[in-house]
C-alpha cells in the first residue's frame, strides 16, 4: 500500500512500558482518550492520534476504507518506533481495533473494543446516510449538536454540560470531508464473517443504555463467536462509558492492559 497521509500524534507515559494506542471514533479528536491515556501512563507508554481531517493531521484518502485507517495506525507505529502495541477504541474506533488485530495481528497485544460492531446492521445505514448529508448541508458544528446528544444520556447531559461542550467542540474541528469518509468506511466495513479468526486476547465493553453504537446483546453475540475474547457491561451507561463512567473504565483498562 502506499504511502498513507500522517497522523498528528502525541506521545506520554513511561519510557520503557507496553505501548498502548488509543483510536478516536468518528467525530472524536486526540483528546477524547486523553484521561484514560493519563491514568495509565505510569506504566505504559501511550500513542493518542488526530483522524485524518482533523487539527493537523492530514485529509483522509479518497474512498477511505477501515483496513486504511487500520494501515494508517500500522504507518504510525512505524514512524514512532513502536513494534507492538494494545489498542483501545470506542465505536468506529473500537471496530477499527478489530481490524488492526485481524490484519495486523503480529503487531497487537491486546484490544479493548467498546460499544461497537464488526458490521453496520442494514437498519442503520439510512441513519448514517442521513448524517453524511446533514453534515454537507449544515456543516460540523451543526452535526455536533445532534450528535453528542445522542451519545450521552439525558440526565448526564444536564448535570455534565461541559463534558457535551468538550465533546461537540472536538467534532467541530473535523472537516466535512473527514467526517464523510470516516462514515464511508463505516458503511463499507464488514468484518463479521472473519471476526471468529481474531486471536488477540480481548476485552469487548458495552455500555448498558448503549441501544446504536454497541448495544449489549450484540456485543454479547460477539463475545460468544470469539474464543480469544470476554465481555464488560458498564452499568448505567450510555454509548461514551468511556466520559459517562470514566473511572469503571479505567478500572478495566487497568485490570485487563
């Protein structure tokens, strides 16, 4: 594959511990992990990312697929050095941790996969084609505010406005153009029919309340299809257990990594 287009990257953590890489969603920026990535820099050393199409990382190539956001993490791990490394995503992030550990299972630890799929479900794609068109139409500060909304539930919105304000300044940074190729490859992923051939130890967390991203009983499908994977259920969450429950979360970061 050729040469793909950088990734801005930011490094922290330890010298001399296990890498873990951290992989934003769709709409999701460098800071989106940025607490988890903290807790657990004291032992690890961890690689947080900006998506093509976002602050300085370049634009996503044209008809973007997940095994190139997954080649691009692999170009990555190349330029910084890293031969090995866990991963952790949510949503589009947690299935493209997926695809890195099938593609490219010699270079991958661990993976921790919240609230995602292998597969869009047919139902969900008008959803998805809808959103690419708003987004063309309106634009990404617009698309943020229907968004988070549906990320987060209710009653954390209202008693964590800074959390949606933190979450919706982040996707208006994203280029329209980004954000739409992000989606593409969303819709074009299907990784189910090989997801019984993962053999990297993982952790699938869904999140109770979680009824689009990851719901829990299509998680818990997942799990039992894998032999090299066990699943975590973050009560009283919404799709971002990962800001709605963030320290349940670093508990199993910290348990399984």
């Amino acid at each position: 594959m050729s040469q793909l287009p950088r990734l801005k990257h930011f490094v922290a953590g330890t010298e001399d511990g296990p890498w873990i890489t951290f992989v934003p969603g769709i709409g999701n920026d460098a800071e989106f992990w940025r607490h988890h990535a903290e807790v657990l820099a004291a032992d690890h050393r961890t690689l947080r990312f900006e998506p093509w199409g976002c602050g300085r990382s370049g634009p996503a190539p044209e008809n973007c697929t997940i095994e190139e956001v997954a080649a691009g993490i692999r170009q990555l791990w190349d330029e910084v050095g890293i031969e090995r490394s866990s991963v952790v995503g949510l949503g589009f992030g947690g299935s493209a941790a997926l695809c890195l550990a099938l593609r490219h299972p010699d270079r991958v630890d661990r993976v921790v996969a919240c609230c995602c799929r292998p597969r869009q479900p047919d139902d969900r794609r008008t959803f998805w084609r809808r959103r690419q068109a708003f987004a063309r139409e309106y634009g990404m500060t617009a698309t943020a505010e229907v968004t988070v909304d549906r990320w987060l539930r209710p009653a954390f919105r209202k008693a964590h406005p800074e959390v949606v304000e933190v979450l919706r300044a982040a996707m208006g940074r994203m280029t329209v153009e980004g954000y739409c190729a992000y989606v593409d490859a969303f819709l074009a992923m299907d990784l189910e029919d090989e997801l019984r051939k993962l053999a990297v130890p993982t952790l699938l967390v869904a999140a109770e309340h979680d009824h689009g991203g990851g719901p829990v009983d299509s998680m818990n499908a997942m799990a039992g299809a894998l032999d090299c994977a066990h699943l975590a259920v973050v009560a009283g969450s919404g799709h971002l257990c990962s800001h709605e429950s963030p320290e349940a979360m670093a508990d199993l970061l910290r348990s399984f990594l």
